[in-house]
C-alpha cells in the first residue's frame, strides 16, 4: 500500500508542473497588463493637465504673422489658384487670395481652414464664368469686393473684412 500512495504522489506532482508553468504564464501576462494600463492612466493625467493648449491648435502652414496694420494674422491657405477662363479663346487667371482676421477667435479660425475647398471652388467658379475680355474691362476692386460677399455668405461664425490679391495675372 505504500508503494501505491507513492506512485499517486508521484504522479501528482507531475501532473502539477503544466499547471504550476501555466499559472506562472498568466501571472506575468497579469503584471505586464497591469504595467500597461498604468502607463495608460499616468500617459492620460500628464497630457491632461501638462499639455491642454494643444486642443486649440491652428496649422501654421495656413496662417502667416500679417504685417498690414497691425491685425492679427493673416490666412494664406487657399494659396495660389490656377483658373481657365470662359469664352471662345480661354485664357488663364493666376490669382493668390489673402485675408486678415482675429486668430484669438478659435472657432472662427477652425472654420476658415475647414472652408479652404469652398473658397477655392467659389474662386474657380467666379473667376472661369468670366472671358478675358471681361476680366480685362473689370477693375480688380469690384473682383474683390464680389469674392468678399460670396466668401462672407459661406462663413457661419464670423465675416472676412477685406481681401488682398498677392497675384492677379491674366494670362493669354
């Protein structure tokens, strides 16, 4: 009888050892979550606390320090725009829009880079309805001022004042 219980001793113990091996392979993957979610939850704190500013981040690519008057800044981010102009003969308008506004109004800064598109598209529009001819005989004050109302009329959370042509060449 002795020899029997020693034989099942035996074979427990040897039947512990995967257990024993697999308990070991959960307890590290145990820690190694633990360390994870802990990195998580201090990686959370520090950006809350020491890194808030962020979520009022404007591209610097778009917006450039104005030196007119002194207001603000000024938007470049439609950037230079190639147009074909209407007519029997069409012809090309280079043309490089820019305008001031307030860059402490967030909203209205998000707003103007989120209508980068439509300001080129209503630019594209405007301009291609027109013949050389025509753009010739218009002054380019009354192709501002016709640009300025259609930009103001897609804008929601402010009004854009005035517009500055960089470049405005008609080409043939």
């Amino acid at each position: 009888m002795k020899r029997h219980r020693h034989k099942k001793e035996a074979m427990k113990t040897k039947g512990d050892r995967p257990l024993r091996t697999l308990s070991l392979v959960y307890r590290c993957l145990l820690f190694f979550l633990f360390i994870l979610g802990l990195v998580l939850i201090i990686g959370t704190i520090y950006g809350i606390f020491f890194h808030a500013g962020l979520s009022g981040y404007t591209p610097t690519t778009v917006m450039q320090k104005s030196n007119q008057n002194g207001q603000g800044q000024t938007f470049t981010g439609i950037g230079r725009i190639r147009v074909s102009t209407a007519g029997s003969q069409p012809g090309t308008v280079i043309i490089f829009v820019t305008f001031n506004y307030n860059p402490e109004d967030k909203a209205f800064s998000e707003e103007l880079a989120l209508r980068v598109r439509d300001f080129r598209e209503t630019i594209v529009d405007y301009i291609g309805y027109f013949s050389i001819a025509e753009l010739q005989r218009m002054s380019e004050e009354s192709i501002k001022v016709d640009l300025l109302r259609r930009f103001n009329a897609i804008l929601r959370l402010g009004q854009i004042e005035t517009l500055f042509f960089s470049d405005f060449m008609i080409v043939e």
